[in-house]
C-alpha cells in the first residue's frame, strides 16, 4: 500500500512554500515588530536564528537524495535541536516516509507521532495524522487507527479519513460499515483526491451482490 499518494502533493506544498516563502515572511514579521522593540535586536538575533535553521533545513532535505544514512542521523539531531519550528515537523514527516519505505511501520509511527505533536499548523497535523493511520492499519493496529481518525482535523480533512476508515472496517470484515464511510468520502468530494476510492466502492459492491445470490447451504 503508497500510504503517501493521497496527501505527498500537499507536504510537497508546504515544504516548497517554505523553502520560497520563509525568508520573506520572517523578514516581514520582523520588519513589523520593528516599531515596537527595536529592528536591530531582530535582526541580529530573531532573524538570524530563523534564516540559519531554514538554510540548515534545505541542506538536510537536499542531503537526503544523496546520502540517506547521513540524513537519517542529521534529521534525528536537527528535530532535537528545533523542536518547535514548522521544520521540525515537515523533517518527522520525511524520516517516517523514509521508514514506511522500508517497511519499518514502527519507526513511521514513532516519527508521525512526533510530527503531529511538534506541528505548528493544522494542515501539518492533518496530513501527518492520516499517515499515522495509515502506518497504524500496516501494524494491525485497527483500534488505534480510529482513534487517530477520530481527533479534530481540519474539515478539509473529510473525506481521506473516511475513506481510510472505510479501508479499516473493510479489513475487520464490515462490509456495510465499510461502504458507508465510502460513500461519505465520496460525498466530501473525495474523488478528486483519491480516483481508487470509486473503484473500493465497485469492487465491495460487486463482493455484497455475489455473496447474495450464492444459494445457502442444504
């Protein structure tokens, strides 16, 4: 299962926002505060520390296309040494997307965790929530997964978590709960998003039908 196809366009976003953006926007906010407390404290100390962990932040995620092993040990340190910046989690979300491609659910998890507990915005949270999930239903862990699901995202949000439960009541064999988390998610739009979603719909109808018209044992 790509636990990722649903949502890598938005990380891919965010990140690349705040590789164009960051600079500009702490600038600004710095330029604001400017009138109050003093531009030259910011700028040599606020944003200074910004734009040096947003420089580090683009060496390391260039550093994983080159040397993974050399970004898994630096991305640990950087996540430690920024705990509260948007870095922090986007940085999570690149160690547990590295983790589930190796198959490695538990190390997806623990980083996931760690994404959503450091995220500074709602969309980090989400995106990073349904990961989880994700990971979670790879290790079975179904109870888990809803519980997940089933804290506040934003409502954008909708219709993967449905279908993601759709996916997990499928998995238990529920089929008629299954189907109506699918038809919620298809509802909330969510066949822009996720064209496979129609398809889950067809093949667990088509399933209910057959199991109908089998002749029950003599």
């Amino acid at each position: 299962m790509d636990i990722y196809q649903t949502e890598e366009q938005q990380v891919e976003a965010i990140k690349g926002y705040w590789q164009e953006n960051g600079n500009m926007i702490i600038a600004g906010i710095v330029l604001g505060f400017a009138g109050f407390i003093g531009f030259n404290y910011y700028k040599d100390n606020k944003l200074a520390d910004e734009l040096a962990i947003s420089s580090s932040y683009q060496t390391l995620i260039e550093s994983s296309v080159t040397d993974q092993k050399a970004f898994s040990e630096n991305a640990a340190k950087f996540i430690k040494e920024n705990p509260t910046t948007s870095y922090a989690s986007l940085t999570a979300l690149a160690l547990a997307k590295e983790a589930a491609g190796s198959q490695n659910w538990t190390v997806a998890e623990t980083q996931l965790k760690a994404a959503i507990a450091s995220s500074p915005t709602d969309g980090i949270k989400g995106i990073a929530s349904l990961r989880l999930a994700r990971v979670q239903i790879q290790l079975e862990q179904y109870e888990q997964a809803f519980t997940t699901l089933a804290k506040p995202l934003p409502e954008s949000f909708t219709a993967s978590v449905e279908e993601i439960k759709g996916d997990i009541y499928l998995l238990q064999g529920k089929k008629e709960l299954a189907r109506n988390a699918y038809q919620v998610a298809v509802a909330s739009d969510g066949l822009t998003g996720s064209p496979s979603l129609q398809m889950k719909l067809d093949d667990l109808a088509t399933a209910v039908n057959l199991t109908s018209t089998v002749p029950a044992a003599k």
